[in-house]
C-alpha cells in the first residue's frame, strides 16, 4: 500500500541537489526518517545532530546561513532519486529546484534516466520491495544494487544484498541494462560476500518485454516491466545433507 506521511497537504519539502535531495526541516526530517527514507548527509545511517562550525578551520557542515555557528541542529536527511519519486508519486514530497522552482514527477523522471540509463530498472525494484514492506537502500558497499531492510536502517541491520537480472520475455539477458554479465561463479562469490555480513542474497529478476523496450524511458512503460525474487544460498555439503 502507498505510504503516507502526514493526512495534511503540508508535506515536507526536498530541495533537489544533483544526484540526492535534501530536507532539513526538523519535523520531516523526523517523519520521513520513521518511515526508512533517507540518510543523514554526514552519517553512515540515519541523520542525528550536529554542530554547526563556520570557521574554515573546523567547519564540520556547510550550513546554510539560516543556520548559526554553533547551534545544535538536526542533521539534514538526503534522499535517493528513487526514494524521492516513490514519494512523489503518492504526493507525499514536494520536490524544489536551488531557485525553489516546482520539479514535477516528470521532470524528476527525465533527470534521474539523463543520470543513470538503468534509472527505470532500478525504480522497478526500488517500487517492488518497497510494496513487499522492506526499505530498499543503496547496496553499492556490498556489491549490489540495493540492500534490504527491516523498517529501516535504525532498527535492524540489512538482511539482504539484491543484485538486479534484467532479461527479456524470453528469458534471455539484456547485457546493456545489467551491471555486468552474471555467472554462478560470480552468485558465488556474491553469496559468500553477503555470508561474512550476515546478509542473504537476492537475485530480483525484472522482466522487460519488447514492446516496452523501445520506450524503456517513459515512465508509463513501467507497469509492463514484472519483478520476482530468488533467494541465492550456498549448498553445505556438511549442513545439506
């Protein structure tokens, strides 16, 4: 089911810069955080507080100049793309240019495929995960499209690595949307990878079909495109038995 923020028509606001969006309203931040989007800008996970220096000597954020030297505030929260046009998309966000200019779902479309043409593979998965109740973030540390997580990286550590397979109807690779080509040698090493985090790996299978090929750009082909899962686990020949 869509998620939803808040019942009013206030939602919390982005300001989109290059390849993430920034909130730093304390409340939404303390909203969108609860519900698994984003990361804090300075932090690893989720965003805490900090303190603003703006000495050049030890200037520990660039802070906008609303904010003053030396208060504590809450860190800002930086969204994914994919994040940022899940949220759209149910009108939970407004999106804002540096200028404060309205970004609308298409424009953010249109910039986020100029940015990375597997950007429509990747919010396919994104979406799909999402709808299945996991809070997919970037997996690029492990070697992998997305990870998983259980409500959010607050609560729980990641459970799965996904790596994203895209074939055609019949089954068969389309090398130019995928990462690299995939080998069991290669789900091998993945799985091993994932076992020394304490991780699972997914292989999420997104199926494109040819008539949705040529228009792979278009937001609207996207309900063409079919997702499915499969768990990779490494045969203990001690264990499995």
């Amino acid at each position: 089911e869509p998620v939803t923020t808040q019942d009013t028509e206030d939602v919390p606001t982005a300001v989109l810069i290059g390849q993430a969006a920034w909130v730093c309203d304390k409340n939404s931040i303390g909203q969108l955080r609860g519900l698994g989007f984003g990361k804090g800008v300075l932090s690893r996970g989720y965003s805490s507080q900090y303190e603003v220096r703006m000495d050049k000597t030890n200037k520990l954020f660039h802070a906008p100049t609303s904010f003053g030297a030396g208060t504590l505030n809450d860190e800002p929260l930086q969204l994914g793309h994919e994040e940022v046009l899940y949220l759209l998309e149910d009108n939970n966000l407004a999106l804002v240019g540096p200028d404060n200019d309205t970004i609308t779902v298409d424009d953010l479309w249109s910039a986020s495929c100029s940015l990375n043409p597997r950007f429509p593979i990747l919010y396919c998965a994104y979406k799909h995960f999402r709808g299945l109740g996991w809070v997919p973030k970037s997996g690029l540390k492990f070697g992998g499209d997305f990870v998983l997580y259980k409500q959010g990286p607050q609560y729980y550590h990641a459970q799965y690595i996904v790596k994203i397979y895209v074939v055609d109807e019949e089954g068969k690779s389309i090398s130019a949307l995928n990462a690299f080509e995939y080998s069991w040698e290669g789900l091998l090493g993945s799985v091993r990878v994932a076992e020394t985090s304490k991780k699972g790996v997914l292989l999420s299978v997104v199926t494109i079909p040819s008539e949705a090929r040529d228009g792979l750009l278009f937001r609207n082909n996207l309900e063409k495109f079919s997702c499915k899962d499969i768990c990779m686990k490494r045969w203990k020949a001690s264990k499995d038995k």
